[in-house]
C-alpha cells in the first residue's frame, strides 16, 4: 500500500467513524489557499476541522505526534480562510485530531477533541 493509499484509508476510516458517531461530514480533502482540512463535519452545532493522521508503523511515534503547534496554527489559519468563504450554520468552532494506527491487518482510531 502506497502512502497516498495508506492516507485515504485513514482518512475513509475517520469519516466512518465520525459518521456513525452521528457527525453530519459536510466535506473532505478541500483545498484552502496553500494547504487542505482534512475532514470538515458538524457535531450537532458545532463545526469540526478534523485533522487525519495515519502511521502504519510506531517507529517515528504515535500518529498524533505529527501535529505540533506549528501544525495546528496552520490548521487555524486554514479554518479561517475556509470560513471566508463557504460558513455552514454552526455555533461553536474545534479542531479535532483522529489518529489512524493502520498495521498490517490490524487499525486502531484515536479520536483527539478540541486541540485547538
């Protein structure tokens, strides 16, 4: 499996999750000026920028580790502009993490609220 392959598995695992935890996904992969969210999704009233981050080995640390501060200022800063320009009805706003473990035929989810 490539490592664009290994990050769509990822990502389809965390919008399955999302939705059958009863998240509206309202988009995925959207491309904000010189970056991209993940997963965008509504959790009742609250807007959710879902960050994926799948690793199929723990040799460089667990998945979640790959969001640094610098990452989720990135992340914010994404949002921002997304909400520019596309603001579906929402109260609140978060940036969630889901990290995606995909080892051979074993995949575990993490599922990180509000990091931002």
């Amino acid at each position: 499996m490539s490592t664009l392959e290994l990050g769509r598995l990822g990502e389809d695992l965390a919008a399955d999750h999302l939705a059958r935890a009863g998240w509206q996904v309202i988009d995925r992969n959207v491309r904000v000026g010189r970056g991209e969210l993940d997963i965008i999704a509504l959790e009742g009233t609250t807007l959710v920028f879902a960050e994926v981050k799948t690793r199929r080995t723990l040799l460089t640390g667990v998945p979640q580790a790959a969001v640094t501060p610098e990452k989720v200022r990135r992340l914010r800063r994404l949002a921002g502009e997304y909400l520019l320009h596309s603001s579906p009805p929402h109260r609140d706003l978060r940036i969630d993490v889901l990290a995606v473990f995909a080892a051979q035929d074993v995949c575990s989810l993490e599922h990180l609220r509000a990091v931002a």
